[in-house]
C-alpha cells in the first residue's frame, strides 16, 4: 500500500508583485514530495525562495499556481483545519507573545491544537530543560534575550505535537552547545515521535547531521534533491592538499595545468601549497611524478574530505555558471 505523503508540492509558483516595479519570481514551478517520518533539508543562497515556500504550505501566503496537500489534505481546502497537522519557526521567531511568559506561550500554543495542559505538562517541561530554559520559564518573552527566543520558539512548535514541523533557520541565534542539543532533539522526534521535519539552514553541518534528504534552491528553482548520502558520493572527488618546502618548483604549473583541471599553487611565508583533485584513481601516481621531476620537497600530504558545504558551493557554482551561459546565448 502506498502511504500518503506527508507533504506534497506540485508546480508551485510565487511572484511578489509591487507598483512600478517587475515583479520577483520568488518560486518558479517548484514540485517536490515529502515521505512521513523524512527529515529534509531545504537549501539555497540569501533569496532563493526558501522562507516564501515554508510560507506558502502554511498558508501564510497564496502561492500564484500549484497545489500544496499536507498529509493528503489540499490546504486552501481545508484551512485552517490543515494546520493541526503542522507547526513552523520563522525566521526571527516573531509568531510568539511577547507579553506572555515562556510557559503560557507554550500553553497557548499547545491549546490551539487541543493539546491537554495536564496531559502534556510532563513533555512541556522535558522541552524546556532540554532547552536550558528553567530558570526563564516564568519570565516574559520579551525580557529574553534572542536566542532565547529562538529556544521558545521551538518549544511552542515542537509542544503542539504536529505530525509535520517547518524550521526556518532554526539554529540563527542559538548559541553552539544548543545547536548541538537542538540537532539530537530533532533527530529524537523523527524517530521516537514518527514526525516529518521540513528544515531550512545556512549551516551546513546541521542540515547534514540530521537530513537524509536535500532540497537545494536557487532563483526560485529546484536544482537538486537528493540523498545526502548519494551527493556526497557523487561530488567526491579525490581532493589533496600538498605543503611543500621552499618556493615554487620551476615548470611545476605547467606540468600539473596540462593534465589536471583543478589546481591551485600559492607560495606563503612557510614554502608552497598545493590544492588539486584527481579525477582518476591512478592519477597520484602521476602527479608523484610530476613534484618529483620538477625537484619539488613534499612537506606533508592530506586528503580534503568531501562534505555537504562543498557539495552545495559546487552544485550552485555549476548552476550560476550554467545560468551565465544561458543568458550569454540568449543575448547572441
Ligand atoms: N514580502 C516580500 N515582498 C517582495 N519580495 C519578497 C518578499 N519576501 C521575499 N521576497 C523576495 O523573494 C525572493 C525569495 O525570498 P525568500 O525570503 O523566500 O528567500 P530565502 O531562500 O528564504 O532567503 P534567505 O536565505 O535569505 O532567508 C527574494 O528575491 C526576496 O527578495
Ligand atoms: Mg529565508
């Protein structure tokens, strides 16, 4: 039997339209599903359509077309009904009450999802000392500083125990020790809560500690989803850096620049670094020979080990570098 998604977007667009000016195509046909129990990650440079797409499955915002089904609910449908079954962090966690202490923010948030008081207080408190929030527990929102209300926020979020949850850069503000913490507890939820976590981060180390699954934006485009285990496969090239003593050996560059495509020489204070990827398993035993025949001292030799930020940084290289050359066509 198929399961329903948790969330499906299918051909999804959004221009902010503004007097005068030409509207910004914030999301261009943009289709994606999310399995129940996933944790995705939604990835993009500043401006990519990230926060405009959280916005629109939540219905804060209309999207221009497509469809947008929550749990197998379509939800312009049902709204607000919909939005038993999410909950979301904004960017800026402004959707709390200021003048409300942390716990009857929690208390108000919970009770809009029928979320008992006394049945939940045991799970409220376990949040709040998960957060490190005891002591500001009775303190109203707006006396804290901000990432403590940052760590209300998820708090109010994650206590209305919905099926699905939204985190818009989660981590901005919080300092490192609950970032960490902030990670475990995501994790916890998707396997020990079955809930479907939708986040967004500019940190790189969040989104691959917890997602199995990347979304990455650009100019309002999807251009990659993917496993992250897959990506990292795929974008693994064989990276080295190489120190070696003493200046930089003569016909060097051009050896290494006639075979390998990748490579970056700069003398500094201590001798010459050395940075080249090797497409081709055999391709250190050549380029061995190459800092042996141009009299090179190696120093020392590491391997870069590929990881999420660099697969990111090279798939929206690769797109604007695609997007130049479509521009540069069209203008021929
Ligand atoms: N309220 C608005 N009015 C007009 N344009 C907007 C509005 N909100 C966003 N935009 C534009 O839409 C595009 C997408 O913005 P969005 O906030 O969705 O990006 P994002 O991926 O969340 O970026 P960031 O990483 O900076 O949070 C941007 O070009 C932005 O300038
Ligand atoms: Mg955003």
């Amino acid at each position: 039997m198929h399961e329903t998604p948790a969330l499906q977007v299918k051909a999804m667009s959004k221009t902010y339209r503004e007097r005068r000016r030409p509207g910004v195509r914030a999301v261009d046909n943009v289709s994606f599903s999310v399995k129940q129990n996933e944790v995705v990650g939604l990835l993009g440079p500043n401006g990519a359509g990230k926060t405009t797409i959280i916005k629109c499955i939540l219905g804060l915002m209309q999207p221009d077309s497509g469809e947008i089904s929550v749990l197998g609910q379509d939800v312009q449908a049902n709204y607000p009904r919909v939005l038993r079954n999410m909950s979301a962090v904004l960017e800026g966690s402004r959707n709390l009450y200021w003048r409300l202490t942390v716990w009857e923010n929690i208390l108000f948030f919970a009770g809009l999802n029928g979320v008992s008081p006394r049945e939940n207080h045991d799970y409220f408190q376990y949040l709040i000392q998960r957060f490190s929030l005891e002591d500001q527990k009775d303190v109203q929102l707006r006396k804290l500083s901000q990432g403590m209300k940052q760590k209300a926020a998820l708090i109010c979020a994650l206590a209305r125990r919905t099926p699905v949850v939204f985190l818009d850069e989660p981590t901005l503000g919080l300092d490192v020790e609950t970032s960490i913490e902030l990670r475990r507890i995501l994790k916890q939820l998707a396997q020990q809560e079955n809930r479907t976590i939708v986040v967004s981060s500019h940190d790189m180390d969040v989104i691959q500690d917890i997602c199995q699954r990347v979304i990455i934006l650009s100019s309002g485009r999807i251009i990659v989803d993917d496993q992250v285990s897959h990506l990292m496969k795929l974008f693994d090239t064989r990276s080295y850096r190489i120190a070696l003593d003493g200046s930089i050996p003569e016909g060097l560059e051009e050896a290494l620049t006639s075979h390998f495509t990748s490579v970056n020489l700069a003398a500094n204070e201590t001798g010459v670094e050395l940075t080249i990827d090797l497409p081709e398993r055999d391709d250190i035993y050549l380029l061995m020979d190459m800092l042996r025949n141009t009299g090179a001292v190696i120093d020392h030799i590491s391997h870069a080990d590929i990881d999420l930020e660099r697969v990111f940084l090279e798939v929206v290289r690769r797109e604007r570098d695609n997007d130049e050359s479509r521009q540069f066509g069209h203008s021929l």
